[in-house]
C-alpha cells in the first residue's frame, strides 16, 4: 500500500506497529539490561544461556525492527512464535484461560504480529522504501 498523503488505514497499521514495538522492546530492555524495574528486580537482567535471555534477545531486537519497519514480515512471524512459546510455557501452567494465567499479553502480541506477518509493515515502514517486497 503505497500512500502519498496516508490514508487513516495506513496511519493506523504504522501506530499499531509502532506502538507494539515501542512497547514490546521494553520487555526486551528489562531482560538485557535490567533497566525499568529490571528483571526479577532493580536492576538485575537475564541470564543470556536461558530462555528469558533468548527471549529478551528477541524482543530487543524484533522490538526495534518492529518499530523502524525493516523485514516486518519474517520478524513479525518469528515474534508470533516466541509469545505462544511464552504462553503456553510461561502462563498456560497456572490455569487454562489468559485472564487467570496472565497470559493475555503475550495472546495479545501474537496476533498483533500475526497481523504484521500477514500485512507486511505498511505504508510508512523501511520494508515499503527497499527496491525489493519481502
């Protein structure tokens, strides 16, 4: 979707994506740098050996292509897998619906990057400037 002015459509998936992204790159930033309340506590990070540091890798580093945009697709689908990881490891033990598991979060995350897979990072994304469509 190529947008001269930008239609609201567009301006709505590049604040979705933004949005998320911001939001989940500070997920990424506790784990690995142990900032914003840390990880476990003030301070304190995440194993990079365990699945919390994959994690954290992750969610830095998708969080920050989310954000600009650039290879949305792959990374989208690879984000959508770490949260249904996440969920049925971290939160489907502690009980069968996400409002008793608090799992709703990471159902959230998965399908708001389902939708980025899907789509692609919109009219306002580094994906939409490369010579090439990925």
């Amino acid at each position: 979707m190529n947008v001269a002015g930008g239609s609201r459509s567009a301006i709505a998936v590049a604040a979705l994506r933004i949005g998320a992204g911001f939001l989940f790159l500070e997920h990424g930033l506790q784990k690995l740098f142990g900032v914003m309340g840390g990880f476990g506590g003030p301070g304190q990070t995440a194993p990079m050996a365990t699945r919390f540091g994959v994690a954290g890798v992750l969610e830095f580093f998708g969080g920050l292509l989310i954000i600009i945009g650039l290879f949305t697709r792959p990374v989208a689908a690879i984000l959508v897998a770490e949260m249904i990881v996440a969920f049925f490891l971290g939160h489907f033990p502690r009980g069968g619906w996400p409002v008793e598991n608090q799992g709703e979060l990471a159902l959230l995350y998965a399908l708001i990057f389902m939708l980025l897979a899907v789509r692609g990072g919109g009219a306002f994304s580094v994906d939409e400037r490369l010579p090439w469509r990925l």
